[in-house]
C-alpha cells in the first residue's frame, strides 16, 4: 500500500530526484505542491521552471506563494513574464511576493534582457507598486532597459516620477553639453514622458525638486512648470526671480511672459524685468530697483554694466564707494574726472573703454584719463596729445575754413605733413585723415587716427572724431 500513498518530499529532495519533485507538483494534495515546490526551489534546476510556473496557476494561494518565491532564484528571461503576471494576482500576500521578486529582478538580473523584459512587461501591468523600483531602474547601465524604464513610468502615471525623470533629462543634457555624447533615445524618452506627466497634479512634484542642488534640474522644472499656467505656477515663477542663478531667473521670467503675466512696479516688477535683461524697465519700476540694478552688475557683460549704469543714472543713484561700479558708474556717463577720482579700480575700467568703446571720443577721452592716473597707454593711440588737440580745434567756434587754417597750421608744427609739398586728405567730418603726396599716394597720418590691430599682419585705422574707418595697412605703417 505504501507504493501507492504520497510521495515522500523529503526523501525525493535528499537524493535530489528532481523529477519526482516534478511529479509531485501535480499532487492533489495542496501541502504535498507546496512541499515539493519548496524543496525544488533551491536546486534551480532549468528543467522544473515550466512546472513552477504552472503553479502560478494554482487554486491554493500558499502554493502559489510559494511558486513565485522559487521563480524568484532563477535568473533569465524564461520567468520574468509568469513573475511580472503574478502581480495581478488576487491574494495580496502573492502579489507581495511577486512585487519583490519582480522589482528585484529588474534591478540586479544579470541578464540584460531580462531586465528590459521586466521593465517593458511593467508598462502593460501599470503597477503603482513598481513605481519605486522603477526610478532606480533609471540608472541602468544598459541604454535599452533605462528608455523601457520611462516608458514604463510614464505608462503607470502619477506624480512620482516627475523629479527623477527631470534629474535623468538633466543628466543627458549636460553629457552633450561637456562630452558631446549623450543618449539621444534616454533624452527623448525622458522629455516625452515629462510631457505627459507634467499637468496640474505634478505641480507638487515639481515645486519639490525646484529646491535641487542642480542649476540644470531648476532649469527643467521651470520650464516645465511655464507650460502649466495655473495660478499656483505662477506664484512660483515668481518665487523664482529670486534664484541665485541667472538661467533660472531668465527662464521664470520668460515663463510669466507666456502666461500673460503683469509685472507690478515695485521690487517684483524690477527683478522680473532684470531677468530678462531689461534694464530700462526695470529703472521704470523706481528706487525699489536699485538693489537689483546693483546686484546685477557684477554678472553682466560689458554691454550690460553700461545699460545698468545708465538706468541707475535714471534714478538719479550716484554712487558712494570707490570700487568698478562707481568707475564704469562716471565712464559711462562720460564724467572722466570723476572716475579717475575712483583710484585703481578705474583703470580696468578705463582700459575697458580702450578696447570695446563704440565712440572714439570716448577712447580718447579715457586714454588721456589713464595718462593723468600715470598709466599712459601707446594703443590706439600712439600720439593721445595730438588727437586730442586737434579734435579741441574741430570741436571749437568758427568756420569750417577756419578750423581747416588752424589744424594745417598744427599738423605743419608738428611735422605730420609738408604743406609745400603735400595736401591734406580731410575726414568728412573735416578731422585730417591723411597726407596726399606728390604722386598722388595717401599716407595715413597715423598720429592723429585710432588703431585696431586685426587678424595677420594688419592694422585698421579710424576717425576719432566721427568713427569712420579710414584705411588698413601692414601693422608696421604706425610705427
């Protein structure tokens, strides 16, 4: 009789008969199944997977159980889908089992394509639950599994996943930006899933990650939040205008611009209005805008120092210490004494000037300043004294007759040309530009026009009474 009764389990697992534990899975006694599959689920024999998986069928949710903690040993593709159907599972405990096995599985398989199967399998289950293992899915080493990854999270939805999407988005971006090598699948993948988990119920999610260390992942999330336009966004746009970094203020700023957003005129208004690097408006808004006006300064270009000095000007500010500020503050409002009063922070200034002013007037007019700080510079000038004397005569009372007189008779004293044998080559605005020789060759009198040294062995020279570009030679003509 004995031959007939239930097999011996743990006789069968001691001399490891795997298929007499196969058997015995098909046993209609419950606890005999779970038995036989516990005692197989160690040995990881490639031949009882098939078996265990049929279990998954099984009326007996403890058999189940069991069946999905036997699954979970085995590496490979073959049980990734039987363990990811099991999350739908009707007995909690199963679907317990099943959720840790799967999310395990997605996360330390060394099968890549398990991995991507597993990820992939989770967009059609839309499990909330592998949500969490999901995110740290995002950084997989493979390519494949991390874009089946986001394709998942954004099947499954929600809120959660809002700020590790953007913080993998950021990610890519910057690699492109410092190595020039991203992955453009990943980059996609991630902004389109962004696109349609970024509505009204992540505005949660996205205020959150706007207090990330990464100016990059501010950046996204203001971007983001732009396309909402609910009056809560707005409200954190604004809060954005205070940003440390100029990029975010830029982008809240230009967020507001598409939400049909007022600036009022007060401090708000002038940060919003700095942001977008509009100084003129932002001095519209009143003496609630020189702090900005002030903080600005430091980070702006040349082109920017000169605008947010003038709006200052606007205000009637003047400045009180002696720093770059107070000495750009006089240059750009052409009070040249004032700025030599500056001391040494004036003389970057000043050199500034040299090299990028519009006017030559204003070169001029700060190259004599540097002589009077005894710091005389020979470029682009190599005679300042001259030039400035001769625009003293341009500038000066009487007819263009007159003036013509006065300037040979200074160009003669000082040897620039030779009225018995040469002419004068006159400047439209009537500055001496050039000595006409007696063959009729012009010869730039080099002493009385600015230079610019450019590319190759050449030398451009200007008026610097009207700006007009006068002629380029080899650079050794000035010398």
């Amino acid at each position: 009789m004995a031959l007939f009764g239930p097999p011996d389990i743990p006789q069968l697992e001691a001399k490891r008969d795997i298929q007499g534990l196969i058997k015995a899975l098909s046993y209609k006694d419950a606890e005999i199944r779970y038995t036989a599959v516990e005692a197989l689920g160690p040995m990881r024999d490639p031949a009882a997977a098939e078996a265990i998986v049929a279990l998954l069928a099984d009326e007996n949710a403890r058999v189940r159980r069991s069946a999905v903690s036997a699954l979970s040993t085995r590496g490979g593709l073959r049980v990734v889908e039987p363990l990811v159907n099991a999350l739908d599972d009707p007995d909690p405990d199963v679907r317990a089992a099943a959720g840790t096995a799967v999310y395990r599985r997605l996360m330390i398989d060394t099968d890549t394509d398990a991995r991507l199967a597993t990820a992939t399998l989770l967009a059609r289950v839309r499990d909330d639950g592998s949500v969490e293992a999901l995110i740290k899915g995002l950084m997989d080493p493979d390519e494949a599994v991390r874009v089946a990854v986001i394709k998942s999270l954004q099947a499954i939805g929600g809120g959660q996943a809002v700020a590790p999407l953007v913080g993998v988005l950021a990610r890519e971006q910057a690699r492109q930006k410092s190595t020039g090598r991203s992955s453009l699948a990943v980059e996609r993948a991630a902004s389109q899933a962004l696109d349609a988990l970024c509505n009204e119920s992540a505005v949660e999610s996205l205020e959150a990650a706007l207090g990330h260390d990464d100016t990059a992942v501010r950046e996204i999330v203001v971007r983001r939040l732009a396309r909402l336009g609910t009056p809560r966004v707005t409200e954190l746009l604004v809060g954005c205008l205070d940003d440390a970094d100029p990029a975010i203020r830029r982008a809240a700023a230009r967020g507001l611009v598409e939400s049909s957003w007022q600036p009022p005129m007060d401090e708000v208004g002038a940060r919003y209005w700095a942001s977008l690097r509009e100084w003129g408006h932002c001095a519209d808004c009143g003496p609630a805008a020189i702090p900005t006006l002030l903080a600005a300064f430091p980070q702006a270009d040349s082109v920017g120092q000169a605008d947010i000095t003038a709006a200052l000007a606007k205000l009637s500010w003047e400045p009180v210490d002696a720093d770059s500020l107070a000495a750009q503050f006089w240059a750009n409002q052409g009070q040249w004494d004032k700025c030599v009063a500056v001391g040494e922070p004036a003389i970057e200034v000043l050199d500034g000037v040299l090299r990028g002013a519009s006017g030559w007037r204003n070169r001029v007019a700060a190259t004599a300043a540097l002589a009077s700080m005894d710091q005389p510079r020979t470029a682009p000038f190599s005679n300042v004294d001259l030039v400035r004397r001769a625009l003293e005569i341009i500038d000066g009372d009487g007819s263009d007759d007159d003036k013509r007189g006065l300037l040979e008779a200074l160009l003669a004293d000082e040897s620039q040309f030779d009225p018995a044998a040469q002419t004068v080559d006159w400047c439209k605005c009537g500055y001496p530009a050039a000595r006409v020789l007696a063959d009729g060759l012009h010869e730039p009198m080099v002493d009385l026009l600015g230079f610019e040294q450019g590319p190759g062995n050449a030398t451009t020279y200007y008026c610097p009474s009207c700006d007009a570009r006068r002629t380029t030679q080899p650079a050794q003509a000035h010398k």
